[in-house]
C-alpha cells in the first residue's frame, strides 16, 4: 500500500507546512539525544517531503539523503532542499526501503517517519535497513509528533479540518504495530533494539553492534 492510497501527497504537505512544522525539530532532536550520531551519513527512509531528515541537517553535520519511492514526493523534497541545505549536505534519492540502492554499512543512522505502516513486508525492509547500516549505526522507525503536548496540538487544529483525524486507519494500531515490530525483528535477526509507545506515538529504535578488533 502506498500513501497516496489513503492520503494525497498535496494533503500530506500542506500539514506538514501547516500543521506539523514544530514536531520535526523535536523528533529529530530526540533521535540526536537517544543515539548521538550527529557526523556522518543519515537515511530518511521514505522521506515523503523531507521534512525529518532536513530538520536532522539542520541540527547536526550530518550529510542527509532523503529517499521515497515516489517520484512526486521527491520533487516537493527538492523544492525544500532549496530552502534548507546546510552546507549543500542534502540530496534525494529515488529508492525502495525493500531494497535500498546503496551500499552495505553505508549509512550511519537511518530514521523514517509516518512511512513504515506502508511498507508492504516490513521484515525485508528492516533487513535492508539493518544492511546498510554501518557498525555502530542505529534506526528510528515509526510516527509520532515528539511530545504529548504537541500531539495534542495538531490534534486540536486538524479535527477542525478531519473530523476523523486521530482514529484508527488501515488497521494501524500501537498494539498492532508493536507486534508487528517484534515479528520483523524476529524474522530478521535483529536482536538490538527497543520499542518505543506512548501518548506522542509508537516507535522502533535498533542499533547495530560496533565491529570489533
């Protein structure tokens, strides 16, 4: 299933300028504070408009590729790279999370918001993903708006839009989810990692062991 199945790509930007603007920021910091990669090579996995991964840029050294299978999506992610590069350190990518067109342990930290619920065999994707992380590399996969506060924000001025925002879509549940992700770990061989739920939103955070000399 593809975003576009449920929601425009023209809907998704105009509340991600409109609405969501604050949660990116708080994400991305919350990703620097957890794991500490701020130097090196950061994947925003299905990236839609980019707004993660520029908002990653934006508050650290990393270089930043913003990769969606969507052609579309990435168009409006140039647009924005033209308004937020720092240090010309952003560039798109036209790519499937189910099989990454880059090379092995190339990528230092790998984060993906609102994407993963649809990707079609998320054992294989988080197999790729485990792939082209480097050594010591980790991944944040999953959706939320940083905060209860904020979650409650958006909440607040999208209900006068979508009555129904907030409710269950596609059978996308925390419960559901955190299943989910424990089966695709399991199924991977992924054994680092964390699940993250809460009132802000339901996250999956793994790391990938350093080499050893």
């Amino acid at each position: 299933m593809h975003m576009k199945d449920v929601i425009t790509l023209e809907d998704y930007h105009w509340r991600a300028e409109n609405v969501y603007t604050p949660i990116f920021p708080v994400i991305a910091q919350q990703i620097i504070d957890r794991f500490g990669i701020t130097e090196g090579i950061c994947l925003d996995a299905g990236c839609c408009g980019g707004y993660l991964g520029i908002a990653m840029a934006r508050l650290t050294n990393l270089a930043v590729i913003l990769m969606d299978i969507e052609e579309e999506a990435l168009k409006i992610a140039d647009s924005k790279i033209l308004e937020n590069n720092p240090g010309n350190r952003i560039r798109t990518l036209l790519g499937d999370v189910h099989k990454i067109p880059l090379e092995s342990e190339s990528i230092n930290i790998v984060i993906s918001r609102a994407s993963v619920q649809f990707w079609d065999n998320w054992t294989k994707a988080f197999s790729e993903i485990y792939r082209v992380l480097a050594p010591g590399g980790a991944a944040y996969v999953g959706g939320g708006y940083g905060t209860p506060e904020l979650r409650a924000r958006v909440g607040n001025i999208m209900k006068k839009y979508d009555p129904g925002w907030g409710g269950k879509h596609n059978g996308d549940n925390p419960q559901e989810r955190e299943a989910r992700f424990r089966t695709a770990m399991e199924e991977a061989g992924i054994a680092r990692y964390e699940i993250i739920s809460d009132s802000s939103g339901s996250w999956l955070a793994l790391s990938k062991p350093a080499s050893h000399s």
